[in-house]
C-alpha cells in the first residue's frame, strides 16, 4: 500500500515514508488497535460521522485514549490529497493516525465480474463484537485459503450460520425479499451496510448457508468495495451466475448519495 499523506496527533503532517508507532505500542506488541477504513468522493469523506462514532466505540471496547483531535488530522490529510482516496484512521495505546492512500486499482472490473466465495467455518470471540480491530490476522488467513482454492473470497460460517466475508457483510435476495445477517459476534455493523439497511427492507437475522446458496442474487457492501455482486459460493452459481439487477441499483444509490 502506497500512502499518500499522513498526519500524526501532536505532529501534524509528517513524512509518508516516517515511522509513527513506536516499537513498544500495544498496537504492535498485541494487535490491539481501532480503526476505520473511509472511501473519500471529491474531497469528501463519506458517511465520515458514522465512522467516527464506530471508532469512539472500538476505542472504548478496547480501552485506549481517546480520539480528540482526530477531526483535525482528517482535515490536515485530505488537504494533502487526490479528491479521490482511501481515508485510514488509527487510533493505538499511544497515537492517533490518519493516512491517505489510493483506491484500489481493479473494482469496477471485479464489479462487472462478481464475486466468487468459498465457505470457512469459523466462530469469532465475542467480547469484542461491534468494535473494528487491526486483528485481521483469521480474517486474511481464511482469504488466503480462498484464493488457493481458486475463489475471490472468504464466507465465515459458524455452525451452519452465515457470518459476513473477510472485510465486508454479505446481503441476499430471495424473491423480493433481502436478508442479510444480524449484527452479533462475527458480523460487523458495517457502515455501508447502516445504509443499505436504511435504502432496503431488509431482513436481519440467524440464517443457514444453503438459503444464501439458494438465492437470486448476493452481493456484499464494504466501505471501499461499495456494493459488490457475488456470483458464485464454493464454485455452485448464485441465480444465474452473474451480477444481479439489486446489487446495480444498490451501487448507484451509494454513488447518489456520496454525491450529495
């Protein structure tokens, strides 16, 4: 990952190519650091408020100082940056961090191209649930074993239950009908998936994994990823095995918005 420019509390803007966490921060020592990942549309941070309060949250669960401040190094970073970004906010045991990097090269080719999951089953602790942590480390691992298997992207099931993807919540549509997992342990309140939530009726709840093989379409939300069809799940199609029409009309709703 290239970083475009970052901010440091106390420092201002310093060096991209600067260390800023200190070799005996809890971040590095146990993993243990909030953060919120913001896709920026023409300068501005979108849905930046819900990130904020998701962050305050994972701060608190995690019991590390606070983020006073952090409001003024968003401002420092996104005056030193393209319109168009990833927005990073880290907050450990001894920095506050904001960093600016490019989106990701690819996601409008893999939007027209959909999704292919492998189901790993896994059953995440619970005692952080609801907070965003750096520890990704089973997360990027079950990825991993995805793609040797010759798929995009890992399905966390516990018990027969669907959870979410490695970075991203999972949506599907039966009929008329939306279904997406409850927030619980192992199901992240994404904040695309708050608006989704809010642009859907969609029902939240417990379900197995053969309704989700079993629908229409799929799709999962992700603040950088946006909405992204899923086309197929352990190499079985997904409806028709191509993107579905409420995943394309979802992706210009969120674009509408950013807009605004």
């Amino acid at each position: 990952m290239t970083l475009l420019a970052v901010a440091v509390a106390g420092r201002g803007l310093v060096d991209p190519a600067e260390p800023v966490f200190r070799a005996d921060d809890e971040a590095l020592l146990r993993g243990g650091a909030a953060f919120e990942t913001v896709r920026t549309y023409d300068g501005r941070p979108f849905l930046l408020d819900r990130h904020l309060a998701r962050l305050r949250f994972s701060i608190e669960a995690l019991a590390l100082p606070d983020a006073a401040g952090v409001e003024e190094l968003v401002e420092l970073v996104l005056g030193a940056a393209p319109p168009d970004h990833v927005l990073r906010l880290y907050r450990t045991e001894r920095a506050l961090v904001a960093t600016v990097a490019p989106l990701p090269e690819g996601l409008e080719d893999l939007r027209a191209r959909g999704l292919s999951l492998r189901a790993v089953d896994g059953a995440p602790a619970s005692l952080l649930a609801g907070a965003k942590t750096t520890s990704y480390d089973q997360a990027f691992a079950a990825r991993r074993a995805a793609e040797r298997a010759g798929a995009d992207d890992a399905l966390f099931v516990a018990g027969g239950t669907v959870l979410e993807t490695a970075t991203a919540n999972i949506w599907w549509r039966r009929g008329e009908e939306v279904f997406t997992p409850a927030v619980q342990a192992g199901v992240l309140p994404g904040v695309t998936r708050g608006l989704v939530c809010e642009l859907t009726d969609a029902r939240e709840g417990d379900f197995a994994l053969a309704e989700l093989a079993g629908a229409a379409e799929a799709f999962t939300t992700s603040s950088i990823r946006e909405v992204m069809p899923v086309v197929s799940l352990d190499g079985r199609p997904i409806g028709t095995g191509a993107p579905g029409p409420l995943a394309a009309r979802l992706q210009a709703a969120v674009r509408l918005r950013s807009r605004r």
